[in-house]
C-alpha cells in the first residue's frame, strides 16, 4: 500500500481512534461523495482523469459537477486582478451553460470502469428561465448515458443570489416547477442549493424559506430531491434548540423543523446532504450539539447523504478533511446508520436515477 491508499488508511485510523470513537471501519472505500464541484467559478479545476485518480481505492463513487455561475472579471471593478471566487469582487455572476458540455466530454472520455465510478449533474441552467427544463431536456438528448441528476443548482444563496445578473430566482417560480416537474419524469435526482432562512436573521420565527421549500416538495412528490447543507449556509445558521420550554410556545429549532419534514409521508421523496464543512462546524459546536445530530441520523438513517462539497481540490488530504471533521458524530452511530450515510443511501438514489434516465432517454432519443 502506497501513496493516496496509504494516506487514507493512516487518515482513516487517526480519525477513529479518537476518544469515543466507533472500531475503524474496515479497509477500503471510505464514502460516497453526494457533492463534489469539477470546477470552480471560472470553470477551471480538475480534468475527470485526475480527479478518479484522486479517489483511488478510497472514495467509490461521486457526483460531479461544475459551478453554473461563471463569475465576472470586470476591468473596472477589479483591474489586473483576475477574482476566480464569489467574494472576491462585486461584478456580477453569470448563468454558464457551457459547463454540462465540459462535465459530459471529460466524462465520455474516460474508460467503462472509470465512468461506473461517477455520477455527472446537469447544473448549466438559469432556475428563473421558464426555458431551463427544455436545455435540460435537450443535454439529455445530445449526451445520452451520461448524467444522473441536476443540480447542485441554487435558489436562495447568501451573497450569491443578489450577484446574479438578471431576474433573481425563487421557490415559488413556475420556471422551478417547470425544472422539477421534468426531473420526476425522466428520473433525475434534484440537489438544490436554498438557505433555509435570510441572513442574520433572529431565530424567532419560522425560517422565511422553510415554509416556502415545504410547498415546493408538496408540488413535486415525484421529484427526488436533496436538498443540499440542510438549508444552512456561513451566516444561515440553524436555529438553536430552545429547552425548559413549551415545545408549542418556542421556536422549534433546526433540527425540529427538518426531522418534521422527513417524519411527515408527504415527503419521502427528501432528502439532506451533510456536505460543506460549515454544516460539520454547527454539527460539532457542542457536545449536545453532536449527540443531537446523531440522535437525528439514528432516527432518520436513509435520509441523510455525506459529501464534501470541495471544490476541485488539489489532492486526497483536502478531500478527506469533511470526512474527517465528522469523526465525532459518526463514532456515536450504529455501523449500519453511518454505512447508510457514508455509501448506502448513494448507491440507492444513483442506481435508480441511472435506470430511470436511461429508459426515459431511450424512448426520447432525438
């Protein structure tokens, strides 16, 4: 055992050993990744070849994605600089349609093997544009057998959202409807990006956007969705849960409201994924903070994906760091509830968007 596979099993023992820990899980594949950006916001990042390297014989499968933003580089606004990220100019973001090109020829060019490995997203769409479900349609149609989902695509993102040019995006758009409503019908799997609540809110009330997601998935019951950092974002944070108080009279707090929607038959069709590591930062804030998160995952164990949401990393070790920031939550769970997690819910989700998508674009060939 050398290189990235040594890497890992060292990264793999270190983690487990911690203080409370579960055993080490056995040798071989640690996760499958949910949510994994190819590229950055100037659609630079890692060639398809590269990143299945990358994983070796640690991560088995992935989603992978770009970013359908193309940030500005405005001459007047930044000069010589040339910003490659969101928060490092005030020029505008952009719908970049050409990405689902790159991700589907990088993939295509990649051995069988390589390409069971990978699950490519469609995300080169404006959600505001009534016309988004025809060019999904229409790269389904032009790059048959490749993708598997859209997204990760966004609706309300702090500092995102008021820096993309034109019309902003909303859940109650009927251009969003129209977006999921197709993904039902040929069985793509929908990761959407949508903060739970505005910035720097109180905690008070009820999150502005819960109420709002809440009739979105009631619309689309046919439509696998997963929704993406449980709503919560840098300044999105989840609202705190409030003891010694009457559970009628108080806010419920974050976990409250999630675990309302995944209790309720309405919407088995949801889902969250774990990714980004400030979503590991609120999980391990505290002590009751980690027991309150896992308590939620042994209650709700095939609900919850893991993914690490990095961005084009430069090698193994920074894609292993989400993984390693969950190490506390993880070691209180029942083997059975972390290997759901970590690789079985994937497999269920993906294989069956596989299936799905391949027979809706056999009987739809253009």
């Amino acid at each position: 055992m050398r290189g990235p596979a040594l890497f890992a099993a060292a990264a793999a023992l270190a983690l487990w050993a911690a203080p409370g820990a579960a055993a080490p899980p056995p040798p071989g594949w640690l996760f499958n990744d949910s949510h994994f950006h190819l590229t950055n916001y100037v659609q630079r990042g890692l060639t398809m070849r590269q990143y299945v390297a990358m994983m070796g014989t640690t991560v088995k499968r992935s989603t992978v994605f770009g970013i359908p933003l193309q940030q500005t580089w405005s001459y007047p606004n930044s000069g010589d600089y040339a910003p490659t990220y969101y928060l490092q100019t005030d020029a505008s973001l952009y719908y970049y349609s050409f990405t689902d090109a790159m991700i589907a020829t990088g993939y295509l060019s990649l051995p069988p093997e390589d390409r069971a490995r990978l699950d490519p997203m469609i995300t080169g769409f404006n959600p505001a544009d009534m016309y988004a479900a025809d060019h999904i349609k229409r790269v389904l149609q032009i790059f048959p057998g490749v993708f598997s989902g859209i997204g990760e695509f966004s609706i309300h993102k702090e500092f995102v959202s008021g820096k993309v040019a034109g019309e902003t995006a909303s859940l109650t758009d009927p251009a969003l409807d129209r977006i999921l409503d197709f993904a039902g019908e040929a069985g793509l799997v929908a990761i959407v990006h949508c903060d739970i609540d505005m910035p720097f809110t109180k905690g008070n009330q009820l999150p502005l956007y819960f109420a709002q997601m809440r009739d979105l998935l009631l619309r689309h019951p046919k439509t696998t969705i997963i929704w993406a950092h449980t709503g919560l974002g840098r300044v999105v944070q989840p609202i705190p849960a409030q003891a010694g108080t009457d559970s009628a009279q108080r806010p419920a707090g974050h976990l409250e409201l999630i675990e309302s929607l995944l209790a309720d038959p309405r919407f088995s069709n949801l889902y969250f994924d774990i990714s980004w590591d400030e979503v590991a930062k609120y999980a391990l804030s505290s002590p009751q903070s980690i027991e309150r998160v896992a308590a939620a995952f042994e209650r709700h164990p095939d609900r919850f994906l893991f993914g690490t949401d990095n961005v084009a990393p430069p090698d193994l070790a920074t894609d292993l760091k989400v993984y390693e920031m969950w190490g506390p939550v993880f070691g209180r769970l029942r083997p059975a509830t972390q290997a759901a997690i970590t690789m079985g819910n994937y497999e269920r989700l993906f294989d069956a968007a596989r299936l799905r998508v391949r027979a809706w674009e056999r009987a739809n060939a253009s």
